[in-house]
C-alpha cells in the first residue's frame, strides 16, 4: 500500500488529510475555501504538494476528494453541487492536469460514508448536515453510488409531512421548493432563528442553553423537520445505523430529540435505529475521500 491523502472541499473550508500505508492519520489541516473556481483548483493544489512534502512522498500518494456534488458520468463535469461555482466545471480533469496523477471523485457524503462504514458489516445511512445537506447509503460494508451516481441525494427530496406554514418550501438553488436542504442546511437553521441574511448557526445551542426563547425555538423546529426527513429513509431503507456528519451534527441536543422525535413517522410498531455521531467529527468526510482509493 502507499499513502493516501484526501481532501474535502467545502462550502466554508478545504481539509487535506494524509493516511500511512498502515491507514493511520499522519496529518490534517484546513483552509478557507477561495470564493471561486480557480481558486479552489490553485488551493488543493498547495494543500496536496504541500502535505506530500511534509510526509516526503512528493507525486506519489493517491488523491481521492470529496466534492459537494457529483461527477455527470454523461460528461464528466460537476453537477449539483451547492457550491455553484463547481457546477459545469471539468475539476477532476483540471485536478489531474494540476497534480499529475489519477484522482477519484465522489460527494462528500459518500466520503462520511467510506470512512464511518469501511470497517464494519450491514448497511448504513451517513448525513452530511452543513452548508448544504445531503446522505450517502452503504449497504453489506460497500458504497452505492447507483446507475446515475446519485444515490443518497436526500438532501433534494422534499421535506415529508409537510404543515400548512412549511409548505410548498423555500426555493432551492437546484431549481426546486421544499427540498430537505432548505429546510436543515446551516444558513436555513441560522435564518430561521435571526431572519433572512443570517448565515452561521454555530452559536445557536449555547444560546438557547442561555435562555435565548428565538434559538430555542429554531432549534426544536430544525430537530422536529430532521426526524421527518430520516423517517424517509428509514421507511425506505431501514438501515442499520444512522451517522451525522457535518457542522450541525456537533449539536448534541439532536442525539436526545431525534429518538423520540423520529418514531411518529416510522411506519412500523417498532423503532431503534441508533443516531450516531460520526467517529471522526466534521472531518470523517477527508477520511473517507482518502480511502477512495483501496
């Protein structure tokens, strides 16, 4: 085996990881992600030749990267990802181009997926819940990307159960209403608590910990429409186990909302289906894109 490095190009930030020939972790770190294409192009190609002269394998790791969107298996350029700027673009052939070598693609929710399931059997459903939402389905320990490279796009159905004032959704950048990542991405969460324009959720839990009645209500509002889109999965799958990965996913009042918020809209007498946190935080996404490569 030889050295792996992964990248995890979000809407917010770019992480590089690198993993030994035994798989371990031997480095990590973040940037900003640049505002635009090229930028973003230029800065994984530092971040990769910079890690690779650190680790002393200058042109010789494999590069697996995981993308907020997918790769059109019609054309090869980037479709649907809520980095809009990627959308239309050539980026595996230009990321090749610039790094000299092969690179796998897939979405970042895949990426969770391949790091929170490669070792271990039975099926699984990985979220992403951050600037934008979306799942990736493991099935018997092995990915399923499907016929269109698709699979797991949850993020792009609309939101079950809809209530009069929810519906028909907020537009979505894709061309859709009512999708699930309007309702349950960041800036949705961050809006709904202190109006349009409002963007970063992150200091919600403390403040409704600290008596705050408009971050409190967002976010009982925010875990009642998660346990309706994930009683869509599992009335669909019925996986095994449940990982939330993402920024959100470190706000730890959904892992006490969601079991008891979840079973109402399971068709079954029956429900205990863990909701896990991903092992790795919000960085098991650069693990698992790492480990696109065997």
């Amino acid at each position: 085996m030889t050295w792996r490095i992964g990248i995890d190009l979000g809407g917010t930030k770019i992480e590089v990881a690198a993993l030994d020939p035994s798989g371990a972790l031997r480095l990590r770190r973040r940037l900003p992600t640049p505002p635009d294409y090229a930028g973003a192009v230029a800065r994984i190609g530092a971040m990769v030749a910079e890690a690779e002269a650190e680790i002393g394998t200058p042109g010789r790791a494999t590069i697996g990267i995981g993308i907020p969107g997918s790769v059109s298996p019609a054309t090869g350029l980037i479709r649907g990802a809520n980095s809009t700027f990627l959308n239309g673009q050539p980026l595996q052939a230009d990321l090749e181009a610039r790094l000299g070598r092969p690179v796998r693609l897939s979405n970042d929710a895949n990426c969770l997926a391949m790091s929170e399931f490669h070792d271990r059997p039975g099926s699984g459903f990985a979220v992403i819940l951050g600037t934008g939402v979306g799942g990736g389905v493991v099935v018997e320990g092995r990915l399923v990307e499907g016929r269109n490279r698709i699979a797991g796009e949850w993020g792009h159905t609309p939101l079950p159960w809809m209530t009069a004032a929810e519906h028909p959704g907020p537009a979505c950048w894709c061309g859709q209403r009512g999708c699930i990542e309007t309702f349950l991405c960041g800036p949705a969460l961050a809006a709904e608590a202190d109006g349009p324009g409002a963007r970063d959720a992150a200091g919600l839990s403390a403040r409704a910990e600290a008596g705050d009645a408009a971050a409190r209500a967002a976010l009982d509002r925010h875990a009642d429409r998660l346990a309706r889109a994930l009683a869509g999965v599992i009335n669909l799958l019925d996986p095994a186990v449940i990982v939330l990965g993402g920024g959100l996913s470190n706000m730890a009042h959904l892992y006490e909302a969601l079991p008891r918020l979840i079973p109402r809209h399971v068709f079954s007498d029956h429900f205990d289906t863990p909701i896990q946190a991903a092992r790795h935080g919000d960085s098991s996404g650069v693990l698992g894109a790492a480990r696109l490569w065997p």
